[in-house]
C-alpha cells in the first residue's frame, strides 16, 4: 500500500498502521485521516488479518488536527466538507484495533485514539484536549467518547481546562490498558495484538459488536443484540473446532470461518 502521511506493514496476522508526519508530531490532515480510513479497509478486507495496530512515528501518537490546514475554514465550508464521514467510518471498523500511544495525543489524535479498542501507553505520555485553547472544541467524538468513558465530570474537567492528563490518569479513569516503558511499548502492543490474533476471528468481531452496542443501547437492547451474535456463533467452524479442541483436551487451531 502507497501512502503519503501513513505507513502500513503485515506483521503475520496483524495489520500495522503507523502515523508519519513526524515532523509535525503526526499532526492529522484530512488526507492522513482519509488514508487511515484506506488502511483500516485494506485491512478489513485482508482475511489474512485479524487485529490492526495504531501507532506514530517519532516523539508523539499525535498533536490534534493540522491547525494550518484548518486555521481559515469557515462553517459553511467544514460543513460541506463533511470531513467527519472519514471519521465515522473508523468508529465502523470490525476488527480489533489496539493504539499503542506515546508522546502527546492530543486532540483530535487523542479523539483517534479513544476510536481505538484499546489502548497501551508509554510511561511519559500526555493526553489533552487543547481545542478550548483555539477558540473551538473538540469535533471527532472527544465530548462523547471520553464522556461515556470517564463520565460528565471528568470530562468537562479535562475538556474545558485543556490540562495534560497523565497517563497514570488515562488509566485510573479507565481511557487507557495498560502503561508500558516506552523501549518495550510496541513489543507489549504486539503481544496483546498476537494474543487477541490467536483467538477465533469471527467471535473477537461478533464480541466488538456487541460490546459497543452496550455503550448505545439500552440493557435490553443490547442483550437481545448480544444473544443474535451468540447464536450465530454457533455457525460457525470456529465454534466446532473450540469445542471439540476442549472435549479432545488439545489446542484449537481457528480459521476465521
Ligand atoms: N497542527 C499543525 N502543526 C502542528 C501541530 C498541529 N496540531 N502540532 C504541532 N505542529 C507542528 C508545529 O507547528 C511545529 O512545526 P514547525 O517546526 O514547522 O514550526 C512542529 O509541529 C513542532 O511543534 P512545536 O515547535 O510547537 O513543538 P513543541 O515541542 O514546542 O510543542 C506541542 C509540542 C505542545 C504538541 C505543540 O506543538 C502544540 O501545542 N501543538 C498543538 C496542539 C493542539 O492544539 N492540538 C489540537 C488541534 S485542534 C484539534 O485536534 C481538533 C480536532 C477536531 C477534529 C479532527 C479533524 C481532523
């Protein structure tokens, strides 16, 4: 795959994006968002993969949104550029994303983040929504994500003060997995992304599903949802092979089928 701001690889079953304005601390154009999208269906359509992991290149995940890029907009023009639709699609993703995060991930890279599944972060990082501090307010799903994660007054807390939020925070409030020394940060990523890898594909995205919906929908909702996923799991060669594998006392060995 040819990008211009990302970098994509194949490391067995696991997809690699990686985030390359450097430079720039990985601050996101709307071509780096769109070529994000084409990575994550690339991907999606890969039968070979069966995880995706985020990551960014050089001392930052990401700095936000390209102020340059969006300094001069109006309202009327972001609103027929529907930029967010790119953004939507990612929220849309069935397989698991795991963001291995570190340096600042702030804005509109901290609103990318949280679309991920999970998270692990480098001992160090900083999280922020600095929007306030531009005259704007977060616009990629920062008020509803991080709300429904930590709850309206945290939220409003970190949102309208702008204060960096460290990542001993991110996981007492539950934003964040696991916090990692930055050296062995993409190797601990790579071993959950492998674990999670090694299970049958088509629960993990079956289980995705579901466990979004509970974020959306009422319990009842949301377990009638969940039993449809259940039952049509046992469809599946997966399920056969895993229960079988457990009556044989041996290992499963998962198809995604
Ligand atoms: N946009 C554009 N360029 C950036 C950004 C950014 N968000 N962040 C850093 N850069 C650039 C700087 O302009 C600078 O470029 P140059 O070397 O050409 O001058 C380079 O990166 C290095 O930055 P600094 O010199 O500022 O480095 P420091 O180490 O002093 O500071 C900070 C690092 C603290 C990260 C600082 O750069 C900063 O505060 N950046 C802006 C952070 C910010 O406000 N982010 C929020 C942006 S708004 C947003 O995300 C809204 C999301 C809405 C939806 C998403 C739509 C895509």
């Amino acid at each position: 795959m040819d990008f211009e701001f990302i970098i994509t690889s194949k490391q067995e079953a696991i997809g690699i994006v990686e985030l390359n304005r450097p430079k720039q601390y990985n601050a996101l154009n709307r071509k780096m968002v769109r070529e994000i999208v084409e990575a994550f269906e690339q991907f999606e359509r890969d039968e070979e993969v069966r995880v995706i992991v985020l990551q960014g290149r050089g001392n930052a995940f990401s700095a936000g949104a390209d102020i340059d890029e969006m300094a001069f907009d109006d309202t009327i023009k972001l609103e027929l550029l529907n930029q967010f639709a790119d953004w939507d699609k990612i929220a849309l993703m069935k397989k698991p994303i795991i963001g291995a995060v570190q340096g600042y991930v702030f804005g509109g890279g901290f609103e990318l983040a949280l679309s991920c599944d999970m998270l692990i972060a480098a001992e160090g990082t900083e999280f922020c929504f600095p929007e306030v501090n531009l005259g704007v307010m977060p616009g990629a799903g920062g008020t509803q994500r991080l709300t429904k994660l930590v709850g309206r007054t945290k939220a409003l807390e970190w949102i309208w003060t702008a204060n960096r939020i460290t990542a001993n925070a991110a996981l007492q409030h539950g934003v964040i997995n696991q916090i990692v020394q930055k050296e062995i940060l993409i190797e601990e990523t790579m071993k959950i992304a492998t674990q999670i890898s090694n299970q049958p594909p088509l629960a993990i995205r079956l289980i995705k599903e579901s466990v979004n919906k509970a974020v959306d929908y009422s319990l009842y909702e949301g377990m009638q949802f969940e039993r449809k996923n259940f039952y049509v799991l046992f469809s599946s060669e997966d399920q056969k092979e895993g229960m079988q594998a457990f009556v044989e006392k041996r290992k499963p060995q998962f198809k995604g089928r």
